[in-house]
C-alpha cells in the first residue's frame, strides 16, 4: 500500500504542478482554448493565484516526505488540494460539463485517500 500512496502523490503532483503553470502562466483566454474552462470569467489575478496555490501544493505533496521534515504538510497539502476541487466541481457542473466534473470528483477522492493514509 505504500508504494500506491507515493504513486498517487506522484501522480497529484504532476496534475497539479501541470495544471499550475499553466494558471500562472498563461491568459484567460489560452487557459480556455486549452480546456481549462473553469478559469473563464475569473479575474487574472484569481486565476494566477490559483495556479500559485497549485503548484505549491504539489510540492507540498511530496517534499516534506521525501526530506523527511514537517511530514505533516504532505496530508495538510492534500486536504488543500482537494478543497480546491469542490468549487472547481461546481464550476464545472455550472457549464455542463459532466466529464470533468467526475475528474474533479476524482481527484479530490484521491487527495482524501493521500490525506487518510499520511496522517
């Protein structure tokens, strides 16, 4: 079971470190050519701070267990996470778009089971 606990850290962390550049970086409008739709609408600087948020996140998934300090960030990180998936859930279910609502949903069951099983 560990090491399905480090490969779904691996995996949130890449999602999420993904999903962040592309928020920190990009505009509004490449976000929603992109298939980011959630962002539409948002004020730039929403959209950025998320994408900050997000890639901090990521990190905090997987640096506190791999150097061994402040191991309590990791679960911490993916209760945070997955928080984030809720009004991202919403957003989505607003639009219609039911597949990535269920991507939503996913995900954020995939940070609770990080969360239960790091803490």
């Amino acid at each position: 079971m560990y090491n399905i606990i480090w490969f779904l850290q691996g995996l949130m962390a890449f999602v999420f470190i993904f999903s962040g550049i592309n928020k920190a970086y990009f505009d509004e409008q490449t976000l929603v050519r992109k298939g980011q739709t959630g962002v539409e609408g948002l004020p730039s600087w929403l959209i950025k701070f998320i994408g900050i948020a997000e890639i901090l996140g990521a990190i905090g998934l997987l640096a506190p267990m791999l150097l061994g300090q402040n191991v309590i960030f990791t679960p911490i990180a993916a209760i945070g996470l997955g928080l984030i998936m809720i009004p991202a859930a919403f957003i989505h279910y607003q639009r219609n778009e039911v597949q990535t609502v269920g991507i939503n949903l996913f995900i954020l069951v995939i940070c609770g089971i990080i969360a239960f099983y790091r803490f």
